[in-house]
C-alpha cells in the first residue's frame, strides 16, 4: 500500500498532514508520495470532489481517496485508540475509503 498527497506549499493543513506521515518512524514500511504544488497550479489539481489541500489517497492496486488533513488525522487518532469496541469506527473509515475509488478513466 502507498499513500499519495497533493499539498500545497505554505498551506498549514498539507504541512500538517506531511508531518503526520513522512517523519514518523512507524511509517517506514509504508511507500508516501507527496507532490508539493503553488497557488499558480492549484487548480489544476482541483476536482469536483476534492476543492482544497491537501488531496489524500490510499493507492492498493486502485487509488481511494481519503480526503484532507481532518480526515487523516481522525482516521490515524482513531487507530492510535482503537480498542476492541473501536474497530467498528476503523472498519467505517476504510468502507468510506473503499466507496471513494477513483476512475482515472474520465
């Protein structure tokens, strides 16, 4: 599995979720994309589901899209607190990963 970001530079919300990513240790084994974008390119990047930065997905054989830094840091606090009653929550997160497939076929 990898993790693509779209961020854009001097944004507070993609440097947030770099640093929730890229400088953790425990995130070695993971493959994390960042592609860093101005406000000259931002909209060409923009989609009609996804409007701001950063743009976050989970690529395992098709890309999902997450969504940005709040959806990021809900889904990693709640893995960091799961416990036996909390799995429901994490399975929720990836059945909403699972239904933001994205067609690069359009």
């Amino acid at each position: 599995m990898s993790i693509k970001i779209i961020a854009l530079e001097n944004c507070p919300f993609s440097i947030g979720a770099y640093n929730l990513l890229v400088p953790n240790k425990n995130n070695q084994h993971k493959q994390i994309n960042v592609k860093w974008i101005n406000n000259d390119d931002k909209n060409k990047y923009k989609t009609k589901n996804s409007q701001t930065f950063p743009q976050i997905s989970f690529i395992n054989e098709e890309e999902y899209f997450l969504g940005g830094y709040s959806e990021l840091e809900d889904l990693i606090n709640n893995l960091r607190n799961q416990t036996e009653p909390c799995k429901a929550t994490s399975l929720q997160y990836f059945e909403k990963i699972e239904n933001n497939k994205i067609n690069h076929e359009l």
